[in-house]
C-alpha cells in the first residue's frame, strides 16, 4: 500500500513530483524534498517503525545572511529590487535632456582632469564652455523632436528606392550625434583655440593610458542618473574602444561643422610645436625644423593650418586635417632637402651618409635599447607602452616583452585598471558573490612572498632628458666605427635607398604614435606631394 | 592567439554573434531546401557531382532550350535519386516560410546544433560510434544544377536578414558561402578590457612555459581581478601556478571552486557552449574537473602528511575521508566512480600507514603494549580494510554502470588493490616472518582511464594521482623497518 499522498508540485531543483509523504513529521516528496516551513508532529507511533527505514539527507546550504537555503536557485539570486528598477527609466524627450546633462557632466570631468594633471591654463574650462553652447545651439536647431517634422521625412522616405539607405536615414534623424568621442573634440578645438601644443596623439595617448576620464565614463555619472538613462545612451558615453587617429580626424570634423568653429574661434593649430615635436621624436637634426617651416611657407603662402569642417560620414580628406598635413610636408622636406643634398655632387654634402647610417641604426635598435635600459623609466614611455598596444601597426608582441617591460605593465595595470574598477564592481554583486569575490581575493593577493617580484617605481626623466639621451645615442652611433663604410659617394643609390628606409621608418614612428594607419600616411604624402609639385608649376 | 576567458556580453562578442547567427542560418536554410525536395542530409552533406558532368551541364545549357531543360534535369534527378521532382520555382517565391521557423530565428546555432551530440565529459564534440548511434557515410550525390538550384534558395531567404547587418559583415557573408576565407583582422580587439585580458592571457601562457612562476603568479592574480573574467576558463593555469609554491594554497582555491561553483542543475543539450563544459563546471551527472583535482590533491597532501609519522597526522586524511563521504550522497559525485575510488584510497592509505605502524611496535619492542590495545588498533585496522573493499566494490560497480552508458569511465587496479590489502592483513599478524616485497610501482599502470579518447584527462589524472601514489609506495619500499629484518 502506498503511503505517498497527492499534492502540489514539489519544484525544489525542478523536482516533478505530486507525491508526498511524512518522515520523521516532515513532509518529504518523492524524490527526498522536504517542504519548506512545513513541519508535521506525527503522534501516531504506529507509523514510526515503518518509516524509520527511510533516510535521505538534504543538501543545506547556508545563504549569507546565515539562513538555511535548500539549494541555490538563480531566481534566487537575482536581487529582486533590481527588477523594480528597470521600469525607472525614462525615455523620450526627458531622456535626451538628461542625456545633454550627462554629456556636460562628463566633460566637465574630463576639462578639470586636463586642468589638474596636465596643466591646462585656467582659461580651459571657459572655451570648453563656449564651444559646447556653440554645439548646443546646432542640437537645438536640428532636434528632430521638437520641430516634429516626421511627416516630411515619410514623404522623403518614399523618394529612396533602396530600403538599406532609408533604415540608416530613419535612424540618423533621430540621433544627436553626440556621443563620448565627440567631448574629447569639444576639448582638442577648445584647446586649438588656445594654440596649446597638444594634438590628437597627445589626446588618444591619455585615452588609451587610461587616466584620462573616457573608458566607462558612464560609471562616473551619479547613480540616479545611471539608473534612469536609456541603455543606449548610456553605451554612447562608455569609451568601450580606443578612439583611432582618422576616428578622431573625421570627429573633429564634423562637431567643426556643428560648432561653426571656423568663424566663431582661432581656428589654426600650433604649427610650430608640432613640427619641433616631429623632428625630436625622430631625432633628427633640428635644421629639418626649418626646412620644413620654409617650405610650409613656400608652398601654402602662410604658415595658417585651419581645422576644416565636413558632416559627411563618408568623410576621407585626411590629407587636409592639419595635422596630417604637416606630417606629409616633414616627410616630404626629409626626402627632398637628403635627395637635391646628394646630387650637388662637385660641393660637400652637408648631411654625410654617416649620420644617416647611424640614425638608421638607432632606430632599427631603438626596441632593444628601450628594454636595457635602467628602471628609471618615465611615465611617458610607459604611456606610450600601453598606447602601443592599441595602435593600428602594432609591432612588439608582448611575447616578447622583457621582463621589466612586463612588469611595468602589471603595475600599472593593477593601480589604473583593476584598483579602479574594484570598487564599481562590488556594488553589482550580491552579497553572497561579493563575499565569496572577497574570499578568493584573499586566498590569492596580488603580493605574497611566495612569489617575489622586484618594485619599481616610476622614475621622473622629463621629455628634455629623454631627448637629450636619445640624441646622445645617435651622436654615439655616428662614432662607431662599423659604420664607416669607405667610398660610399660613388654608390648613390645606397644613399637613396638609406633615405627612403628612413622615411619609411619616420612614417612607422608617426603611424604608431598619431594612431593612423599606414596607408593613410603614405596617401597623405603622396597627394601633398603632388600639390605642392601643382603649386611650383604654377 | 588564446580564446578570452570572459562571459557573454561584451562588444565583440555581439558582432561575433551576428555573424555566427548568419551563418547558421544560411546552413539551416539550406537543410529546409534538401528538405523539401526530399534529400536527407542528416549524415552530411551530400557530395556534387564531379566537375565533367558540371561541364555537361553548360553543354547542355547551351544546347537545349530553357523550358526543355528543366524538364531533362528534372527526369534525369528523378531517374538517378528515385525521388519527387522539386516543386515548381514558383511556390519557391511565395515565400512558405513556416511560421514556427520565424520564431526561431533567434537561435539558429541552436537549432543547427540540436542535431549534434554534445557530451558533457568531453573537450569536443564527438559523433559517438556506438551501436545505437551508428548511420551510414552519406553516398548519395546531387547533381550540380540542382545543387546550384538550392544555393540560390537558400540566398534568396538570407536577402531579409541581411538587409539589416553592416555593410561589412554582409559582405563577409557572401564571401564565405561562396567558398573564400575571410581574412580577418587578427583577434585583435580595440575593446579595451578584451585588450587587456587578451594580453594578460598571453603572458599568462608565456610565463608558464618559460616557468617564470613569479611573473606567472602576479599576471594570474590580476586576471582573476579583471572584470568579466570567467574564472573558471582559467583555474587549471591557476593551480599549476599556486601549487608550484605550495600545494595547501592551490588547495584552497580549488575547495573555493568547489564550493562557489557546485552547480547541480542538468546539463542541456540544447545550449551552445562558449566554453568547453568539461573542465569549466559541474552538473547533476559530471562531477567538475576542479572538484576531482580538489580531492587528489588533498588526498596527495594528507598522504605525504601521514607518512611523517607522528600520531596525529592522519587528522588531515580523516578530515578528507569525512568530506568524500558527504560528497558522496549527493547526485553528480555518488554515480562517479572517481569519487567513489578516491574515498577507496582514503581508507587504503589510512590502513597502510595504521598497520605500519603497529608492525614496527610489533617488531621493535613486543611486549610494550597490552593486548587489548593491540586488538583496538587492529580492529581499527581491519575496519579500514573492510571499507575499502567496500567502497573499491562500489566504484567498480560505478565504472561498469558508466562502461555500459557509453559514458567516459574508470578502470580500476582492483586486483593490485586487493593483492595491496591481503599484505597489509599480513602485517598485523606478522610478528617473525619476513615481510613480503610490495609489488613495483608498475603495476600502477593499468590504473586510469581505460577509455582512449580521454587522453586529456589521462593525463590530467597522470599527473596527479599515480605520481603521488607510488612516491607513497616507494616511500614504503624504504622504510627501515624492512632493514630490521635482515
């Protein structure tokens, strides 16, 4: 005779079963459940002999607050506050407003960071200010909601006859076109304005180093904020991925468009610290300064480089974003000035092929000497360690990392990264996967003396040093013996094919710190180049 | 060059989706038009014609009118397969999608993969050849018009889907059913956490193999610290690590896997793992890899601990017998046979050593203790012995139950055990006569897994268990007591 009796679905780890039946003034299912809150004092002695066979064990767990739980569930771990939360968020109208707040708020972060660890001048923040009223003045004028004028664009939607083209217009009208990269260009133009010696290397350096406020900005808007914007804006403000140099060149273009910024600020970058930084970085003699600077004037008649305005998203001048520009016309006073040397052949040349064969050797070895040298390693090369691993030509593996070099990339992943990210994280976490986080982060500490590593601590070379040294080294190559190869006039393509290595070495050296792809370098020369031989024709 | 140990939800891993998503879908696609002119694919694709009778085709084409055509290919099919001719194309445009199909567009990994065994103890999947499972190697062959027919089907479907990815992947699409390989990017990601993981992964690897523990210790401490990490992607890399220094730290941390990460639910055929699930979880009916690695290392640990000799170190091992033996009531563990011989040699070890130590009272002063001590740690003894039998009988059985499921089992060194077990009985009664030789630690090599396609957890079990079991036999071998005899 069966002693079970029918009941409610049992449902403990999905447990089928109907049946139920007391143990030991339990109710117990089939399967060995017990039920929850349901304890039965059985005063019949008959039953006890029978069902004292019977034992089954239940896997108690305990949850943190020291209740007994059956077993996990996954139901049971979701925080049922954080389902109520979700209907806070609002949308429409009042989203894009908070979202325009946010935007501010970051870039405010982002102005005072500049101004308290790059030593931006006081004035910074005020032009930040007037150029995003100039961009707020463009959203005004362009909102899509509220001049309401979805009837024209159905009309509109009729004329294109291709459906892929009329989903991406539908989807453009309703964007504001703002998102995390564009306050980065709010803050180049701003800093444009001031003709301040920074460029969109310097930008997307602090960007992928990290301490600058743009990877998971999002995380820095107060909570309330957070929790009521739309996902989708929340994604525009979360720098997830490195911003890339021609990103960069076609932003700055477009927000130049919507800002006006032509007619409303100093539009020319600082040429000359630009093209001072080019040949240092290339350790270069600083006679190419002014061949550059002479032949800017030369060709474009003012020494002027004005950030140009486009809103086209197919947007691919590069060669006339000013940055680049100046980039292809160093290049290109490089090749011309080695080459027309070369050919006066009854004079002295005044640069000799040694210095050239020497500055090639320091640059192929420039990886390997970086490794050597001492602990006393600036935060700039540390930067653009880290820069390297984003950009597009990316040359070191870290396979091959030195072990200094690797640890320099721990430390600083541990202090930027993961001691940031720590404290964010926790609070997403239940109480019970925080414990148990905590638990291991104890069982395994980023430092024990069962596995040792030598410290090291930033050194505070300056860029001065840092230049002096390199140049010391090129002046050491050139007296190298090895190098000096007797009778090496006559064979002028060796010359040649010195320069042109160089130049592609300059290109990779530039590539890699503008974060622009090679190709684009190279296109950039060649169409200067055939500008500027229009312009001497002419 | 290593796959992410992250979760699902990153960047990537959505552009990644969209495209697996297309692909499965074109295959899919496909499927339902083998389908409808009745062509079963179940066991593969079927093989095109060989490129002559392609040229025949064009031949042909250009001989015969198109009207005619069709109706030459459709008899020559009907003739060569013994099927239906197709539907006319005309039904095709009508576009008969079912709707049940419609909803499924979501999960088309799924539904292709709803065709494929997964087991759960594997690395791979596996067309398992057993008996039940057998199908023949597909033969049939379809001719190339046809074949061409049911592409153009398929892309037809695919316009819709398409329409709404980038410009970018659908050109990749079109490239990869037309038989190119997509040259992709790298793995390299701009993401920047992927960056990050992705590199720390790899000086992970590197500093493993160049055994640069130190460096390997810190790059594993930050991984783990990392957001999104699945840690369970790379606790094996973890242990190798902790355990080089010491083993009661990798200890901990695979008691901590075991008790934060003992999932019990079943395992779904249906879910398309990111992951391989063999070494990254449990479920009701696979005990997880970390958990098993947990108890060999602990019972290695406990054993090197009892053989120091001093009365209380066998509380490490019974504290190890108690643990197994809860373990041992609940589903995945108590149909494991693994678990259940590990809970063998817990009682196996702790007679060897409890009769070891009575035979070297015994033979050095006879008459130290009483009797009725003597029995108690005899007793103490034999019941340690009988349990092992015991627990060794149930593992056995395990194994055969796993052996006849077609599942991965355990071939157990029962006789070696056994023979192990009648000497240590001996040793309680011998007080003169020479004690035999132990059996070379060779014997220990019918021990593992008798399945060979488990290679990986061969060796896996190689480095563990065997080692730490024959250094305890040698450890035996050199006991002076064998010297007292001489």
């Amino acid at each position: 005779m069966s002693t079970f009796i029918r009941g409610p679905v049992c449902g403990t780890d999905n447990c089928p079963s109907r049946l139920w039946r007391v143990i030991a003034g339990r109710r117990t299912c089939q399967y060995g459940h017990v039920m929850e809150g349901d304890i039965e004092f059985n005063n019949d002695e008959d039953d006890v002999p029978q069902l004292g066979s019977m034992t089954r064990r239940l896997n108690l767990t305990t949850t943190a607050l020291g209740t007994f739980q059956s077993s996990f569930n996954a139901s049971q771990l979701v925080d049922p506050s954080s389902t109520k939360e979700q209907h806070k968020k609002i949308f429409g109208y009042d989203a894009r407003i908070l979202f325009l707040k946010a935007f501010q708020f970051i870039l405010r972060k982002q102005s005072s960071y500049l101004l308290h660890h790059k030593n931006f001048p006081q004035e910074f923040p005020i032009v930040v200010k007037l150029v995003w009223s100039h961009y707020l003045k463009y959203v005004n004028d362009n909102d899509p909601l509220a001049n309401a004028t979805f009837s024209e664009d159905e009309d509109d939607d009729d004329e294109i006859p291709n459906s892929r083209a009329r989903i991406r217009q539908r989807g453009r009208a309703n964007k504001l076109g703002l998102n995390i990269n564009t306050s980065v260009t709010i803050l180049y133009l701003a800093a444009v304005h001031l003709r301040l010696p920074v460029y969109t290397e310097d930008f997307i350096q602090w960007i992928c180093s990290s301490s600058f406020p743009y990877y998971k900005a999002n995380d820095q808007l107060p909570k309330i904020w957070q929790k009521r914007l739309p996902n989708y804006y929340l994604g525009l403000l979360n720098g997830g991925r490195a911003l890339t140099g021609t990103q960069f060149c076609k932003k700055i273009a477009s927000t130049v468009y919507r800002t006006n910024f032509n007619q409303h600020f100093q539009d020319t970058i600082n040429l000359p610290s630009l093209i001072f930084r080019l040949v240092g970085n290339t350790t270069l003699l600083p006679e190419f300064y002014f061949y550059t600077m002479a032949m800017i004037k030369r060709v474009e008649k003012s020494t002027d480089f004005p950030v140009i305005p486009s809103d086209k998203p197919s947007f691919n001048a590069y060669h006339q974003t000013p940055e680049m520009k100046v980039i292809a016309y160093f290049i290109l006073s490089f090749r011309w000035v080695l080459l027309s040397d070369s050919s006066r052949k009854h004079k002295k040349q005044t640069f000799s092929s040694n210095w050239l064969r020497a500055l090639k050797a320091f640059q192929t070895g420039w990886q390997d000497s970086e490794s050597v040298t001492d602990d006393n390693y600036s935060n700039d090369t540390l930067s653009k360690q880290i820069t390297e691993l984003f950009s597009a030509s990316d040359k070191t593996d870290p396979i091959d990392w030195s072990e200094r070099k690797t640890l320099r990339y721990l430390n600083w992943l541990q202090t930027t990264v993961v001691e940031k990210q720590s404290s964010l994280r926790t609070n997403s976490l239940t109480i019970d996967q925080n414990i148990a986080q905590r638990k291991l982060h104890k069982l395994i500490p980023l430092k024990t003396d069962q596995f040792p590593l030598p410290t090291t601590t930033p050194g505070n070379i300056t860029y001065v040093e840092d230049l002096q040294e390199k140049y010391l080294k090129v002046r050491a190559s050139l007296d190298d013996d090895t190098l000096h190869v007797d009778a090496f006039d006559t064979k002028s393509n060796e010359r040649e094919d010195l320069i042109a290595r160089l130049e592609y070495q300059f290109l990779c050296i530039i590539s890699a710190q503008f974060f622009v792809p090679m190709d684009i370098l190279e296109d950039c020369v060649r169409r200067t180049e055939e500008h500027c031989l229009k312009q001497i024709e002419s | 060059m290593f796959e992410l140990p992250v979760l699902l939800g990153s960047f990537s891993e959505s552009q990644s989706l969209v495209r697996k998503k297309l692909r499965y879908r074109y295959r899919n696609e496909i499927k339902n038009q083998y389908k409808r002119i009745k062509i079963h694919d179940e066991n593969g694709q079927l093989t095109p014609e060989s490129s002559h009778t392609e040229l025949d085709d064009h031949e042909s084409r250009s001989r015969v009118c198109r009207g005619r055509k069709r109706r030459l290919y459709d008899l020559r099919d009907r003739e060569e397969h013994g099927f239906e001719s197709d539907s006319s194309e005309a039904q095709d445009e009508v576009g008969d999608l079912p709707e049940k199909e419609e909803e499924e567009i979501g999960h088309e990994e799924r539904k292709y993969f709803k065709n494929h065994e997964k087991p759960e103890d594997l690395y791979e999947v596996w067309h398992v050849a057993t008996e039940r499972r057998k199908v023949p190697i597909q033969r049939q062959f379809v001719s190339y018009n046809r074949l061409q027919t049911i592409e153009r089907r398929a892309k037809r479907k695919m316009e819709v889907p398409l329409l709404h990815v980038s410009r970018v992947r659908s050109s990749e699409f079109s490239a990869e059913i037309d038989g190119y390989d997509v040259v992709s990017r790298g793995d390299e990601t701009t993401h920047f956490e992927n960056k990050h993981i992705q590199l720390l992964v790899t000086l992970l690897h590197r500093h493993i193999s160049t055994e640069n523990w130190n460096l390997a210790y810190k790059v594993f401490a930050l991984l783990i610290r990392m957001p999104r990490v699945d840690i369970r992607a790379v606790w094996n890399l973890g242990v190798a690590i902790l355990a080089r220094r010491d083993s009661t730290t990798a200890i901990d941390f695979l008691e901590w896997m075991h008790s934060v990460y003992s999932n019990k639910h079943r395992f779904i055929q249906n879910v398309n793992h990111r992951l391989p699930p063999a070494f990254r979880s449990g479920s009701r009916t696979h005990t997880a890899q970390y958990t098993t690695t947990w108890l060999w290392l602990s019972l290695r640990a406990a054993t090197e601990q009892a053989q120091e000799g001093a009365p209380t170190t066998l509380e490490p091992l019974e504290l190890l017998t108690d643990k197994t033996s809860e373990l041992l009531l609940t589903p995945p563990y108590m149909d494991d046979s693994e678990v259940w011989f590990i809970y063998c040699s817990c009682y196996f070890v702790k007679a060897d050593i409890l009769s070891r130590n009575i035979h070297s009272d015994l033979t050095h002063n006879v008459h130290a203790f009483s009797s009725s001590t003597m029995d108690l740690r005899r007793n103490e003894v034999v019941q340690s012995i009988t349990r092992c039998q015991k627990t060794l009988h149930t593992a056995e059985e395990k194994s055969d139950q796993a052996r006849h499921r077609a599942h991965a089992y355990w071939e157990l060194p029962t006789g070696y055990i056994k023979r192990q077990l009648q000497q240590i009985e001996k040793r309680l009664t011998a007080q003169s006569t020479p004690r035999d030789q132990p059996s070379s630690p060779a014997h220990y090599e019918n021990y593992g897994l008798g399945d060979t396609e488990l290679a990986e957890d061969q060796a896996d079990i190689d480095a563990f268990p065997i080692e730490e079991d024959n250094s305890f036999l040698q450890a035996l071998d050199t006991q002076p007591l064998s010297d007292n005899f001489l």
